[in-house]
C-alpha cells in the first residue's frame, strides 16, 4: 500500500509543461507475413500524431489521433520472373494514440488502434501475372493491376528521449489484419519497427 501511495504521489508531480503536442516521425520496418511461402517484406513508415492531455486527474496520459503512411514490399523466390512484384503493401491509416510520460523517465510509452485502407498484393509472379490463387496460400488481396483492401492494427511501442524534442522510437511491434475487397481471404501480419521522433509543442 505504501508503494502504492508513492507511485500515485509521484504520477501527480508528473510535468505539465507541454499539454499538448504534435510529433513527426519516420520508420524503417520488418514485416512478417502469416501465410505459407511468403518472404519477409521491408519497407518504412511515415507519420505524424496529436497528443493532448485530457485528464486533469491523470497528468501521465496523453491521447489524440495518429495518422501514417506505410509502404512494404518484397520479391517472389517461387516461380516465374518478370513480372512484378508478388509482395507490396502501401496503405494510409489512422485512429487513437494513447501515451504515457512517466515521472523524471526518458521512456514513453504508447498504445494505438488504427484503421485504413489501401493496396496489397500477396502471392507470387507467375509468367509474368499475378497469381491470385496459388494452391495453398490463402492471402491474395488483389491482381496485378491492383486489389483493395482494408486493414485494422493494433500497435505498441516504446519512444526514447535522446534530445529536447527528439526521440528514439526504440521498437514498435504492430499486428495488422487484412480484409481483401477482391476476393474472401483475410490474412495478417506482423511488423517490427524502429524510427525516429521529432516533437513540437503545440498550445
């Protein structure tokens, strides 16, 4: 209990100096994707978010919107060449940022859940088409022209002050689910980030 009271004593010392604040950020990501025969994709992530405090109660937790561009792509080692390529996500998404400043710490923590959509091709080159139903993976969104879809992440990071107004974005792991406009598949990913912050006040 006496831990307890001291944590909570120490939350409300938590300073206020910035009560509201916009960052900027880029990223360099792995993603995985949860289907047979699908190589690693690599891409980078651009972004920018509004957090304000709301709370008067609870001066540790910022929350506002997130907005991000993401772009992966990979190559098919399967079969067929010239065509092009059989992995590629870019989708525009964006929802809400929860963040955590805690007291005299350098380590902000935050939480996200975004939605969007966009374009993915996930299967594999085959005399130079796009082969959406290749046997046995279950994870095609798309033709070679194109395919839509639609997506849901949740997303998990740590940020690093290393300056005033930069940060480290240390690692952020997201899980993303695809819902394919094209065809019935739905299929996930997982992603592995890290970046760099650059935070302005915003009054």
């Amino acid at each position: 209990m006496r831990l307890w009271k001291l944590f909570s004593f120490l939350l409300l010392l938590a300073p206020l100096s910035a009560m509201a604040q916009i960052g900027i950020y880029g990223e360099f990501s792995s993603t995985h994707i949860n289907a047979p025969m699908e190589p690693q994709m690599y891409g980078v992530t651009f972004g920018g978010y509004y957090n304000k405090h709301v709370f008067s109660k609870m001066p540790f937790l910022s929350l506002g919107p997130d907005f991000r561009l993401t772009m992966q792509s990979g190559s098919s080692k399967n079969v067929g060449l010239g065509g092009p390529p059989a992995q590629s996500i870019l989708f525009a998404s964006t929802g809400p940022r929860f963040a955590f400043k805690l007291p005299y710490a350098r380590l902000h923590p935050y939480v996200e859940g975004l939605a969007g959509a966009g374009n993915s091709q996930i299967g594999e080159v085959y005399n130079d088409s796009y082969s959406r139903f290749h046997p046995g993976v279950f994870a095609n969104s798309g033709d070679k022209n194109g395919g839509a879809s639609f997506e849901a992440q949740a997303l998990g990071g740590v940020d690093f002050a290393i300056k005033p107004r930069v940060d480290w974005r240390v690692v952020e792991f997201g899980y993303t689910k695809m819902f394919s406009t094209g065809t019935n598949y739905r299929y996930g990913v997982d992603t592995l980030s890290t970046g760099i912050v650059v935070r302005i006040p915003s009054h």
